[in-house]
C-alpha cells in the first residue's frame, strides 16, 4: 500500500514536471514570435569560410560611397569610409550646417564588403546599406534630415556565423 501511493506521488511529480516544462517552452516559443515582429528584423547567413582578413592593408581616404542631395544648407550629403577594420566602416554626414559621424558594421559574407546609398522616399533622406554575397542589395540604416534634425535608424540587423573546419 506504501509502495502504491509512493509510485502515485512519482508519477504525479514526474507528470507535474513535464506539464511544467511544457508549459515553459510553449511561453518562449511566443515570446520569440513576438519579438521577430518588431519593426527591426534579423537576417541570418552562414559563412562557410573566413578568406577575408579582418584588418585592411591599406585604408582609402576617398570615399567608398557617396549620396549628395543639394538643397543649399537644406540638402543632405551623406559619405563612407573605410577604417582599418575591414568590415568596418565610418559614416560622415552633413545636413543643416551639422558634421555627424556614425559606424557602420557590415557583416562578413565570405567576400570584400561593398557598401552603397540608394536614395530613399522622401526628401532629405538615404538609405546605406551593403551587398550580401549574391549581389542583393541589404538596407541597413536610414539617415533622414527633417527640419532641422537629423535621425539616423537601424532598419534592419544582420548576423553571419562562420564555421572553420575542424573546429
């Protein structure tokens, strides 16, 4: 008889337990449905080689890309740079009289990173971003003049995993 309501009581506990753990997974599960719905998304590639090194060689001062929309001291110009960190990149704007600097961090896809600015709807305002590694355009940031304030925003994120054999 003590044998029999011990076995209950392992039972109800083990029972109990998985409910529980049930119950925990099924929670994340619509947290992480929840979050991937923010207005930032997340895209994710795989690199199956790191060929490119992570320090350049030689930096060029000219810019790598360029966007200029003239309006007088109105107009917006944005300019990007390389640094010594390759996939690294230094953003320089100007707008209404203002010299800003921002990073931009474009992910290793396994190629040498091609930044572009397209421009964007409204006036005032461009959209820099990069080329993922079948020449498809990747929007990152959105640099937008209005009035006489500049807003520079994170459209999207990106992550790249690379995997070194035998590791």
């Amino acid at each position: 008889m003590i044998l029999t309501h011990l076995l209950n009581s392992k039972i109800y506990l083990l029972k109990f337990f998985c409910s529980l753990l049930l119950a925990t997974v099924i929670i994340s599960c619509n947290n992480a449905e929840s979050t991937s719905k923010q207005e930032t998304k997340k895209d994710s590639v795989i690199s199956l080689n790191d060929t490119i090194p992570l320090k350049r060689e030689q930096v060029d001062e000219k810019p790598v890309a360029d966007f200029d929309e003239n309006k007088g001291d109105a107009g917006i110009n944005v300019k990007v740079y390389e640094t010594a960190e390759t996939f690294d990149y230094l953003l320089k704007v100007k707008y209404h009289g203002h010299n800003i600097s921002d990073t931009l961090k474009v992910p290793n896809f396994g190629i040498w990173p091609k930044v572009e600015i397209k421009k964007a709807e409204t006036d005032n305002a461009c959209i820099v971003g990069f080329l993922d590694n079948k020449g498809a355009f990747k929007e990152y940031k959105l640099i937008a003049g209005n009035g006489d304030k500049l807003n520079i925003k994170i459209l999207k994120r990106y992550a790249v995993a690379t995997y070194r054999a035998g590791e």
